[in-house]
C-alpha cells in the first residue's frame, strides 16, 4: 500500500538515492544532512526533502538521515527485497556478459537458467549455468518460479520469443532487442535500447560542435 | 542550425523514428502516411506529424512520408551522416560484448581501439583488435582522432579513468559504470546504468503484483 502514495517522478528517482545510500553505506556513513546528500548527488536539498519525505519523517532537522534505514525502506519499493528469479535468453556476447555480472545477485535478481536457440551453444556452461535449449524453457520455467527474462536476441528472433516467454507466463522482460515488444498489460517491460543511447550521446556531439562553430563566427 | 529549432522533447524521440523507418526501409517501402506509421509506433498520427513536420514540407496530405528522405534527414540531426572514431576502456565481458557488437560500426561508430588496465589482456584480440594498456591510450587517442569513449570499467576504476580520458581530450563518454562522473561542461557524457534499469523493472513488477493483491480483496 505505501508504494502507491509515491509519485512516478520520485520512483524514478529512487535507482540513484538507493545507488548513493549504499555507497555511504559502503564508507560506513550512519546519518547524512539533506544538504550534504545534495552536493554528493547534485540536486538541491529541497528536492532530495521532498523526495525523502514519502519514507516518513525520518529526516529530523538538525539530525539528518538514517542512511541503512532510507536504504532499506528503498530497496523495500524497489522489490529489491524478495528474490526474483530470472533467465538470460541470448547466450550471445551481451547474454554472456550480463550472466557473468555478479552485481544483479546482490540485489536479489537469481540467474537460474540461460537458453538459447543456437544448438551449438547448447552444454555449454557460462559461470557455472550450462546453456539450454528452448524446447527445455516451458518445463524450466514453471520449476523454478521464473519471474523475470533477460531477453538479448537478436531483434530477428526477439519477437518470436517474448510470445514463447509469455506463453509461458513470464512476468517481466527487460528487453535489449532493438525491438518494441508487444506484450499483454500484465507482463512488464523494460528496454534497454544501447543503439538509441548511442544516437543520443551522437546528437549530443553535433549540437555542442555546431554551437561551438557558431561561437567562432 | 538547422538542428536547433527542434525541441528536446522532439530529439528524445527520433532515435525511435530512426529505427522504425529504417525498418521501412528494409522492406522496401518508399512512402508512408503518418496513420500507417502511428500504427506501427503507437504514437498519434498527430504526433508524427508535429514532430516530423521539423524536417520540412515532405508528408504532404494524401502523399505520406518519403521514408528514405525522413531515414537520412534524421540520420543527419542524430550526427549518423558522419564517422566517429571510438575506443573501449575496460575489456571485461561487457567491453568485450560491445566490441563484437557489429551494428554500431553500421551508424558510423567506428571501433578503433580497446584498452584496459589488466597487463593480463594486453595483447588478447577482440574482433581483430589487440587490447592495449593505458600507457598506450595518449598517443593513440590523438594518433586516430578518438572522440568517443565507452567506458567499461568496474566503478571504483572508472572515475580515474575518466579523468584520464578527459586530459587526452576526449569529446564523449558513453559510460557503462554505475557512478556519475564529474565532467567538464565540453564533454559529453550518455549513462547507461542497467543496475537501475533493473530496479525499476522490479519496482514496477513489485507494483504490478501490489495492485493484483489489492484486487483480489
């Protein structure tokens, strides 16, 4: 029920306080002032008061944040404090890649299988998980309460698969094909486009080059 | 200047465009009307129109869209249109999956070299590339014209990184660490923070699960 009282520009927020309370919690950091928090984190202290303030009042004046408590209560609406289990489909590079990042089972995100469609892949083991085929994913799924897809085929075979994976009754697919997914209201995406991040990062360069050039003129 | 008499909201959406009309493209069609392209994108046709009527007078009622026109115009403002030389710094299984990535060099994201600091990879070919030490980056940098970096890196190596980086005159860092960097105000920098991009996955999975519970009563 509290998640619902926190507006969805907070809860976008939140990724990066949890990111900033757990590197204090890192350095051993007990409290901190909002103004403090706010040169760290470049935003103002009003911003991170108002933002913080949804958490209850547990940034008394003069005493500041419990930085273990703000941390918990986030990770709490974040779900980062249930396991989710999850599968990589795509043992390509970036399926390999995001297998071998350790970091996702610290927050609660459990790999527990990786599929692919290529049988050449197949036995083939990527940080102790040997690579399944698809015909294997429906039994899987359902054994191991699988929550979560990775979903890092190419955007060819993408579409195909999300459809399997639903069929299946996945919950959630965060997405890295170059694709929108399309998917029932009840199964969330989240999309990773690299290729529009780059254009991004692209346009950027051009606009502050043609400013620049304009300046010289 | 042509670029800048177009919003930053339009901006934010044309990679989108960009991908969906080279799809077009790729299947051969030369034209299109904006309640076609609607469809497909699922945005309004009004919407379309209003974002694309930026690149001139070219959708005009009854004609639609000259795809391969819309395709390279877009190209042009997203900085495609030329070719920027780039390096990765940090080889681990991301870098490594970035560099085998083939798409980019496509847009005009030319790889040019690979770094890291562990001497246990120097030498080691990734797609035809030798990882390089950092000793090695000064001069390379300046030899290939490098303009992007993406950087790889574990956080707690990153930051210095940077600052290396930004010394040898780097123009852009697509940065992957899950740290935001202190820049100059002439470099650019685009964020990829998956860790986040988890998290509100799981947000919005927790969420979802929250209401259907609260249904359920």
């Amino acid at each position: 029920m509290e998640a619902k009282q926190i507006s969805k520009a907070v809860i976008k927020r939140l990724p990066r306080y949890y990111r900033y309370l757990g590197e204090l919690l890192e350095d051993n950091v007990e409290r901190i002032s909002s103004n403090d928090l706010s040169k760290k984190m470049r935003v103002t202290a009003s911003q991170i008061r108002q933002d913080l303030n949804n958490f209850g009042g547990f940034g008394q004046q003069g005493y500041g944040y419990n930085v273990k408590y703000l941390y918990t209560e986030i990770g709490k609406i974040l779900g980062l404090d249930i396991v989710h289990p999850m599968i990589i489909v795509g043992a390509g590079n970036l399926g390999q890649a995001l297998a071998n990042y350790v970091e996702f089972e610290k927050r609660g995100f459990k790999l527990a299988g990786i599929f692919d469609v290529n049988p050449v892949l197949e036995g083939i083991a990527v940080r102790g998980i040997e690579i399944q085929m698809i015909s294997d994913l429906p039994f899987f799924m359902k054994e191991n309460n699988i929550e979560i897809a990775i979903l890092t085929l190419p955007k060819n075979k993408a579409r195909d698969m999300a459809e399997i994976l639903i069929e299946n009754g996945i919950k959630a697919i965060w997405n890295f094909a170059h694709i929108d997914l399309d998917t029932p209201d009840d199964v969330i995406v989240e999309n990773v486009h690299l290729s529009e991040s780059l254009m991004t990062l692209s346009y950027n360069l051009s606009q502050y080059r043609q400013e620049h050039i304009d300046d010289e003129k």
